[in-house]
C-alpha cells in the first residue's frame, strides 16, 4: 500500500528523518511502519506511522524488536518533538558522550530546553582570556530518559524521572 507524500513527509519529519530506534538512529532512506497493521483496520495516518530505517523494520517483522518497543518510540518521539524538540535530542546525545562539555553562548542558549527539563546540568561558566566557556554535563534525569528511550521502555521514564528528581 502507498503512503500519501503528505503524510510520509509528516511522519519522517517527526522522526527528524532518522530511524526512530534510539539504538539505530540511522539517517538513510526511511521505511514507515504502520503500528496497527492495514490488514488489522490501522489506517495511514500520522498517529499510526513510524519512521524505520529497512534493518530495523525487517526485524521488528522477525520478532527481533518488539511491539511495545514499536509504541513505545512512537510516544516519545511525540514527547520530544513537543517537549525539547529533535536538535535538542541531538545535542543531549551528544553531551552524553562527555564526562562534561564546554559550550559557547550559543551553545548553553541552544541547551536551555535540556537544562529547563533537567535533562542537563549547568556546571558553571569560566572566562579565558576573551571567551566565556559554559560547561554542561548530562543529568541523572537526561541519563535515565536516554537508557528508558533506547530500551524502548516508556513506563519507567516516569518513574526513574521522578525518583532522579528526589534524589538530586
């Protein structure tokens, strides 16, 4: 069956034209999964489409990735996209590679969704010479989100952010 562009456009651009397994995040030539499947009355519309790269649609097929994985990543891509947005996501994977990151001006302005979520920490800001450095770090919040995300896990977002949250 063929999407309608209209439709595919709308559901890669979600997706931030990645696969939207979290483990994957490749950014080639995109399939869209239906969720509900055709053939069980799911419809080809937005709410029942993900964007999958073809490795990760055939082995969501073979039983490999499960369904809730699936529904899972489908919820927090609405989450992200409506909370801090998918260039946001990207910075927060980044800074998780770093034990701490010093950013620009520019950059701690374009972390400030993570850091107004608690997903980043502002360390502080340090004056070299004529440059101001900012340095973050990844939250336990941010920390959490990414390893419920990756393990496709939607429930324990909520839980292990409010447990990050009373611990800090």
């Amino acid at each position: 069956m063929r999407i309608n562009i209209s439709i595919r456009k709308q559901v890669l651009h979600e997706a931030g034209y990645y696969c939207s397994n979290p483990s994957c995040r490749v950014p080639i030539t995109l399939d869209i999964h239906h969720i509900v499947a055709v053939a069980k009355n799911g419809k080809d519309e937005p709410a029942n489409l993900l964007a999958l790269c073809p490795n990760c649609h055939r082995r969501h097929h073979s039983g490999d990735i499960p369904e809730d994985s699936i529904r899972a990543w489908k919820m927090f891509q609405i989450q992200i996209n409506e909370s801090i947005g998918i260039p946001s996501l990207q910075m927060l994977l980044t800074i998780s590679k770093f034990d701490r990151l010093s950013v620009s001006g520019d950059g701690i302005l374009q972390c400030s969704p993570l850091i107004a979520n608690g997903y980043v920490d502002f360390l502080g800001l340090r004056n070299r010479q004529d440059k101001a450095e900012y340095w973050v770090k990844i939250s336990n919040k941010g920390v959490l989100f990414l390893e419920a995300w990756k393990r496709g896990d939607q429930s324990s977002i909520v839980i292990d952010s409010f447990r990050s949250e009373s611990s800090d």
